[in-house]
C-alpha cells in the first residue's frame, strides 16, 4: 500500500512537469505572470543630475521621449514633489503602471534650463511582471 502511494506521487510529480516544460514560448508573455507575487510597492525610476562637485542640478523642466513613436512619456508628480526634484536633482525615468507587462522599450530624457536643453541621455527601460526597471543607461549623470 505504502509503495503504490509512493509511485502515485512519483507519478504526479512527473506529470505536473511535463505539463509545465511543455508549454512553448508563443505562449502570452502574461502568461508566466499568473501566479507572481508582486509587492505593492510603487516603483518610479529617477535620473540623478549633479554637477562634477556633485551638487545638485535644478532643470527648469525636462522630459522623457519614446525613442520609437517620439511621444513624450508621462510621469505624475505632485508640485512639491517637482520642487522636491529640484532641489535634490533627482528626475523621474519611467515608474510603475506607465508600461505593459513584460515590455521593453527605448526612452530619451531631455533636461533644459532657461529653453535651453542641458543634458540627454538614451535608456532602455522595461518590466518585469511586476515592477519597471532600467536595463541599460546610466542614472547618475554629471553636468
């Protein structure tokens, strides 16, 4: 009785594999996100802009450029979180809810100051089935 219990759940073990390896990759891409556990932790990316003393930098505005389509990409910051941004010269890049699952794409941010730009720098940015994150470009830039 004892070993055809434990063939029962070799069995079933075996099984529930080759279901799962036999899934084949023109599968959705949410898909696989089906059974992730996300935190409910509201990513958002910043650029950190100083300068070669490593103060801050104040943009007078910036933006963030979808390399593909050339549309603006909108991040939703408070007043006093752009003043905040300032201050500390720390811009946001992408954050949560801004893409799709499992999706990738090229962005360009543009700072300016006085309507003159400053300083560009290109990113590849993406997420997970989760959360948004930078997968190339480097976030901390010198002035």
């Amino acid at each position: 009785m004892m070993k055809r219990l434990k063939l029962s759940v070799v069995a079933l073990v075996v099984l529930s594999m080759m279901t799962q390896m036999s899934c084949d990759s023109s599968d959705d891409s949410n898909a696989e996100c089906q059974d992730a556990i996300c935190t409910a932790v509201f990513v958002r990316i910043m650029v950190t802009i100083t300068d070669e003393n490593q103060n801050p930098i104040a943009l007078d505005s910036f933006e963030v450029i979808h390399r593909e389509n050339g549309n603006a990409i909108a991040t939703s910051l408070t007043a006093s979180e752009l003043e905040g941004a300032k201050e500390l010269g720390r811009y946001p890049l992408i954050e949560d809810g801004i893409l799709g699952v499992n999706q990738e794409l090229q962005v360009l941010f543009r700072g300016y100051i006085n309507g003159q730009e400053v300083i560009d720098s290109d990113y590849t940015v993406g997420t997970d089935c989760c959360h948004v994150s930078v997968t190339s470009g480097d976030i901390a830039l010198i002035l």
